[in-house]
C-alpha cells in the first residue's frame, strides 16, 4: 500500500479521478493507480493536520509514502510545470535510483521547508544560504513523521512559481490593493489547473516507476 501526501486536496484534483476505487476494509478510501494499491492523506498548508497522515498510517500500515504537490523554485533554471525530485527528503537508495528517470523528473536537489509562503526574495535567499532547489511548508514534517513510523518515503514536487515570481496576494491571505493583482490572480489560478493534470501524469509515471523497479507496494 501507497499513500500519497498533499497539502490540499485541490492540488490532487485530477489524480483522484484518475483512482480506481474500491471498498475498503477500514476507513480510508482505496484504490488503485498506476499499478499501486493507494491511499490518500491531505495534511493542510504547513501540516497542521499532519495527525491525519499519523492515522492512516496506523490503520493501513503502507510500505511507501508520496509527498507530493506543489512547490517554489529557488532555483534559477526551474520553471513552473517542472517536476522535481526531492534528495534530502527522500529515501537515499531510492533518490539514488530514481535520478536517473530524467522522463519523469526535470530536476533533483534538497527542498526546504519554511514557515510563511516565500516571497521572490525568500526564494533566492534560499538558494545562496542552502543551496535550496524548492521551497514548501509541510516536507520535513511529514519526512520526520516517515522517519519516526519507519516508512520509506519519496518527495516529489512540481513547481508553481519560478524563483522570481511571487504568488498574487490574494492566494497568501493579503489583500488586493490594485487592479494588476487580480489580473495576476487569475492568471495563477488558470495556471494551477493546467499544473494539475501535468502532475498527475507525473505522479502516475512515478509510481508505475515504481512497480517497475521492485517497490510494488
């Protein structure tokens, strides 16, 4: 069994569809994807719901965990749209085989998990500290719990927003103080669908990956 982790369940929007369910013997919806025997978890914006994952875990006992979603690049050749393996918030041997699936992922480094969404320049601050290659809010925290529960444990991110972009106010709790941002908001929005269903193929790809390498779960 496979759970896959997101913040939100808007960012698993077209991967659920794509789920073949099934009844389940517990009280986690089931299904199959790509291959794998999933499950699904949504641990909020900066995991504050991370006691949900804690659960389900309990009660499913999977043998491997997606982080998934989406992320900031700080990095300066990352794109949005670009899927990214995570190297320190992932397992080493299988970070180690996964790199070279150049088909499924379009770049590899260490994320970093902060506290308040990045601004453009958070982002590249982050870069020249930590040599960061993405930045979300709830990584680490499910990695620790992974590491605690002994689960074996990918992160998989796709961009959202370029190094030097920021995310329009509206979606960071601020508000629109002119006409521009909302323009941008809806220019972000109409790009976080399209981002969905890229994710999904991606995600799709990887756990077919998966299956093939020998981590049928």
């Amino acid at each position: 069994m496979l759970i896959l982790v997101f913040a939100l369940p808007e960012e698993a929007r077209v991967v659920r569809r794509r789920i073949r369910w099934h009844k389940s013997s517990v009280d986690v919806p089931q299904g199959t994807f790509a291959g794998q025997e999933v499950s699904f978890a949504f641990v909020g914006i900066s995991a504050v719901r991370i006691g949900e994952l804690e659960r389900s875990i309990d009660q499913i006992r999977p043998r491997m965990i997606i982080s998934s979603g989406f992320a900031g690049g700080t990095r300066s050749l990352l794109e949005a749209g670009d899927f990214v393996l995570s190297t320190n918030y992932t397992d080493a041997d299988i970070a180690k085989t996964l790199r070279q699936y150049h088909k499924i992922f379009d770049a590899t480094g260490p994320f970093v998990q902060v506290e308040r969404v990045a601004s453009a320049s958070d982002k590249w601050s982050l870069n020249r500290s930590q040599g960061a290659c993405a930045v979300d809010m709830e990584s680490q925290t499910i990695a620790d719990l992974c590491r605690r529960k002994g689960i074996s444990l990918v992160t998989a991110r796709m961009i959202s927003d370029a190094i030097a972009e920021a995310i329009p106010a509206v979606f960071t709790q601020k508000k629109i103080s002119r006409l521009g941002d909302l323009h941008g908001a809806v220019g972000f929005a109409a790009r976080m669908l399209q981002l969905t269903g890229k994710l999904a193929d991606r995600l799709e790809a990887l756990a077919g990956q998966l299956s093939v390498i020998g981590y049928r779960l």
